[in-house]
C-alpha cells in the first residue's frame, strides 16, 4: 500500500478508471456477440442495428481515452466488411 497522499490518491484515481473502462470493454464485448449473432441470422435490420450499437459504443470509448481512433476505425471496417459479405 502506498504510503504518500499522492500515491494513496493516484491508487484510488486507478480504481475507478479501471472500473470505468472494464465497464467499456465489456459493453464492447456484448455489442459485438450481437452483432456476430445478428450476421449469422442474415437479418439485414437486425444487422444494421446491431453495427449501429457498435459504432456508438466505440465512439463513446473514444470520446473517453479507452480505445484509439485507428483501432475503432479499422474495428468498424472490418465489421462493415462481414456486413457486405
């Protein structure tokens, strides 16, 4: 355990950010088993709706830091690929 304010305070900045992006991630996660879900159905709304979901779930973890504008723009390529498939 950390012995300085600083560090004690910096321990407990690290919990809630860590708490804040495994909340992302695993929004993530979800959104993209629904997706692959929805791609095996052959839905096309059902498709569309769940890319939908994916792109707002990805712009708001960019908007946060968690994930990098190039690895969300190569992520939703790649899913717009399986769409056209």
């Amino acid at each position: 355990m950390a012995n300085h304010s600083s560090a004690k305070k910096r321990s407990r900045q690290n919990k809630v950010k860590n708490a804040v992006n495994s909340q992302y991630l695993s929004m993530f996660r979800t959104a993209i088993n629904k997706f692959n879900s929805s791609i095996k159905s052959n839905k096309k709304e059902d498709i569309q709706k769940s890319f939908s979901d994916v792109n707002s779930i990805l712009a708001k973890a960019a908007k946060k830091g968690i994930f990098k504008k190039e690895n969300i723009s190569r992520k939703l390529s790649s899913l717009s690929k399986q769409i056209q498939k």
